[in-house]
C-alpha cells in the first residue's frame, strides 16, 4: 500500500529520454492525476524559493545567470560529470521535492497519482508507490531524441545517457515496462493494456457538458480522447486552410504532450481547444473555431471546460496563446477573466518560464490567475 491510502500510486521512471513525460501525459488522459518530480526539482531552486541560496552557497555564484536565477544549464554541466556534484545537489533537492509531492497527492481529489521521477529508485520515493512502471527505449533512440528535442549536440547527448545509472537496474525492478521506442501507437496501446489490467480503480469518462444555446443545433463540450484522433487532424486541417495538414498520427503524437477539447454544434467538431498542464500552469497553444460557430459561446464553452479539469489539478494559472485574429477581440476573453499580459509581467516566475518554454511565435499571450492560494508557497 502507498504513503497514501485513499490513493494507488504509480512511481514511473526509466532513464534520460526514454519517453517517461509522454507516458505520464497518457495515464492523464485515462484519469490519473500526473507529477513530474523533475519539473517539482527546477522550482525548488528558483529565486526565492526554500533550494535556491543552498544550491547558490554549495556551488557559487558562477551557476547564476544575469538576472539571478540559477542557470540550468550550467548546472547540469556540472553534475552530470561529477557524482560526487549530483550527490550534494540530490540532497538539497529531494527532500523538498518530496514534501511538494506529499502536499500535491494529498490535495488532489483524484484516485489514481502517477508520480514521473527519474530518481525514483535511487531514494525512498518507490517505496512510497503501489506500483512501479519503467519506460523503455534503446540508447540511439535517447541520443536522437535528446538532438532533436533539446537540442543538444551528439557528444553531450551520449554523454548524459551513458552518465546514468545503467537502464537494466529499473528494468529489474519493474512491475509494468512500456516500450516507448516506435511509435505512438504502440505505446498508446501498452500504457493502456497495462492500465486495463494492473489499475484497480477505473475512473468514469468525463461526461458531454450541453451548452444552452438560442440557435436550432446545440453546443456541446468534452474532452477528446485517442480514438477521435483522425477528427481532430482532420478539423486543423480545414481550419488551417491546409498550412497544417495533420494527420492521425501526428495527432496521436501530440496526445503525448497535450489533450484537447472538442467542441460540436450538432453532430459537427466546430472547435478544438489543445491544453497541457505543467508544473501547476495550463498551457493553451492550439484555439480553432469554425467561423459558424457563435465566438463568445464557443469560446466561453471550450474555456470554462479547460478551467474545470484544471482546477482539479490544482493548477494556479492559465496561459493562452493566441493567434492574432482571435486575440483582437479582447472582450470575448475579458469576459473570461483573462487578460493581455507580456511574459515579463506576470508576477511569478514558474509562470513566467512556463510562458517561455511554450509560447508559439506570433501569438498573443491571455494571462489568468486560477487560484488565490498557491499549492507549493514557496516551493
């Protein structure tokens, strides 16, 4: 039994790049409710908060960039070619890191948790855990992604996956190992065979909200799971004017990263809304709405939906990033309680690298403040 008895807890891990964040995001859309240890570790040292000056004080000044904070990069340098680094920066880190996790699982309303921590076996978080799932995939496939997707060049890349703890340990310890090496597809298919058989809990579907509406066809609301894929690519597509020809693939991929909400009036998808949540921020990057469809209902229907789920995962604010066509009509969003913010405004900074880390070229930023507590003060 976990650390937490109203809840079964999933611990997963799996070295560097082996796909952890985009099963995470999978478990999400089947009703858990996700944490991402590593992401948890970035905001215990930021300024101000309870890891920052003891990181500051074991390693210099050096690791701090121009305005202050403590530069990622440079401490990432630094560790993972020194063990002995690691070993005083995981000291710091951990224990907070465990305490924001503690506060997080006992807070959230859902049943089933999936903790995402690539540390998980080194401390004494998996003894925390009901189960204990490992991700898969084979070291071309890490150094690729870690190119491709942070940029990095091929020598630092090989460097940090063969600095790791070698993958078999986990493996060994596993109770459900997804391979996540081909496509999304496949891995769709295992966390879901492994969900359908190891998860004692189901949770129920999230419902259709109707929307009252004066027209003949009514508006109506609900999250997308993979099985409406191929609607989805094909609604970005039309809307896009085919600038964004999508495909189901390319969809299932994105449900690796983020979820959406479809919007019908009558049988028809006349809006998608795409939405992640991370680290205590939802993230809007993807507004579509058929120029039939009445803007203000469509827009208030898709929002309040993404709100709702978002609050349940105790998120503290909403960052929507809008194509200038939609962002010239201010006061559908003022309604909504958003307003046009530049990045360097917003008050917090996890929200303000949350805006930076996602905001797509040439939108415009909507800022909402969800909650007046924030969950982790000061973490």
């Amino acid at each position: 039994m976990s650390a937490w008895p109203d809840k079964h807890v999933i611990g997963l891990t799996g070295n560097i790049a082996t796909g952890k964040s985009v099963v995470r995001k999978m478990t999400e859309h089947l009703g858990a409710y996700g944490v991402d240890a590593d992401t948890l570790s970035h905001r215990t040292i930021m300024k101000g908060a309870p890891g920052y000056q003891a990181v500051v004080d074991t390693f210099g000044k050096w690791i701090l960039s121009e305005n202050g904070q403590i530069d990622r990069e440079k401490l990432g340098n630094l560790v993972f070619s020194n063990p002995e680094a690691m070993a005083s920066l995981e000291a710091i880190i951990h224990p907070l890191v465990r305490q924001a996790i503690d506060i997080l699982v006992r807070r959230t309303k859902h049943q089933i948790v999936v903790i995402e921590a690539i540390k998980l076996l080194e401390g004494d978080l998996h003894t925390l855990c009901d189960a204990i799932w490992v991700t898969d995939a084979d070291q071309d496939t890490q150094i690729a992604r870690l190119v491709q997707r942070r940029e990095m060049d091929e020598g630092t890349a090989r460097g940090r996956v063969l600095a790791q703890e070698p993958q078999a340990t986990k493996l060994e310890a596993a109770d459900v190992v997804i391979h996540n090496g081909e496509s999304f597809e496949q891995t769709w298919d295992e966390v879901l065979a492994a969900w359908q058989e190891s998860v004692p809990a189901k949770v129920e579907p999230t419902p259709v909200k109707h929307v009252e509406h004066a027209e003949e066809k009514e508006l109506t609301v609900r999250r997308a799971g993979p099985a409406e894929a191929a609607e989805i690519a094909e609604f970005i597509t039309k809307m896009s004017k085919g600038e964004r020809r999508m495909t189901r693939t390319d969809v299932m991929a994105s449900f690796g990263e983020k979820a959406f909400m479809l919007l019908n009036t009558g049988e028809e998808i006349s809006g998608v809304m795409g939405w992640q949540v991370e680290n205590l921020v939802v993230r809007v990057d993807d507004v579509l709405i058929d120029d039939a469809a009445p803007l203000g209902d469509a827009v208030k229907a898709l929002v309040e939906e993404v709100e709702a789920a978002s609050k349940e995962l105790l998120v503290e604010a909403a960052l929507l990033f809008l194509p200038p066509d939609l962002a010239q009509h201010n006061e559908v969003w003022q309604v909504l309680g958003f307003d046009a913010r530049a990045v360097k405004d917003l008050s917090v900074r996890a929200w303000q690298e949350a805006a930076m880390e996602s905001m797509p070229p040439g939108t415009v930023l909507y800022f909402k403040q969800l909650r007046k507590d924030r969950v982790l003060r000061p973490i």
